[in-house]
C-alpha cells in the first residue's frame, strides 16, 4: 500500500475514513489513486495517474472510474482548463478553509500550476454580479522556465 510523504499529509487511515464517509470502498486502486493525488503539486490527467500506475497492474478505465467517482463524492476536484482535458487534484483547505484555488497555465509549455498562495480579486458590476456566479479562476501566461 502506498505511504504518505511527510506527516502534514493525510495517512492512509484518514483516507481510509474519507472514503468510508463518502460511501466509496477502500479498493487498492482508489488507495494508490489518493496517493498519488496527496503526493502531486499540481493537478493530473487521467493518462498522468493511469501510465504512473499501470506498472501495479491497475488498466485505465479502472483508474478513470475511480477518479470519476472520487469527484462525483467531492473528494476530488475535476477541473477542465481550457485544453478540453480533465485533470484531478485533491481537495485540500486553504488557509482561509475555502478549498478552491485559482490555476496558472504555460501557454508554451502547458505545464499547470496551482496558485494556492494566491489572491485574485473580481469585482463585476452591480447588474452583472446578479447573474454571475464565478466558480473557477484560470490565468494564463508564459511561465518562468519558457523562453520569451
């Protein structure tokens, strides 16, 4: 079974509990599918996590179902930026205890960076702001490791 890095991450027995709580089983796969998502820096593909654990036998319409089911039990965000790929990240509190963070795409390079350290601020206008609901905040740019 897979082993959390470092003791600020969730052992294997709290998301034992997660799981039960959300009605989902502990099956090896969705414990090696946690782990990998608990260990990532950034959100994964279903390719990602499915080539990164074929090698332990698991076959990726497995590892897709349980990322599927792991977002439909709101353990796992699904998000789609703007690439028409789905990638999967845990979901973890923020310091202020919101869970959601804004994502910052290479448009080189397409590498995908979780900015959960950072605030952004969108401030529509009293007549919009009645029929928006902002859900999701993606910046893209050029990262630091990609020519100019």
């Amino acid at each position: 079974m897979p082993k959390p890095q470092s003791a600020a991450e969730p052992s294997l027995d709290i998301v034992r509990k997660k799981l039960r709580e959300s009605g989902l089983r502990s099956t090896a796969a969705r414990l090696w599918v946690m782990q990998m998502l608990i260990d990532a820096h950034s959100p994964l593909t279903h390719a990602q996590v499915a080539d990164a654990l074929a090698p332990k036998g698991f076959d990726r319409a497995t590892i897709y179902r349980n990322l599927i089911e792991l977002s439909d039990a709101n353990i796992v965000s699904r998000i789609e930026l703007g690439d028409h790929v789905y990638r999967f990240e845990l979901k973890r509190p923020n310091s202020d205890g919101t869970l959601e963070h804004p994502h910052f795409v290479c448009v080189d390079c397409g590498e995908v960076t979780c900015l959960g350290d950072v605030s952004v601020a969108i401030k529509p206008s009293n007549k919009a702001a009645k029929k928006l609901e902002v859900t999701e905040v993606l910046l893209k740019g050029h990262c630091g490791s990609c020519p100019k």
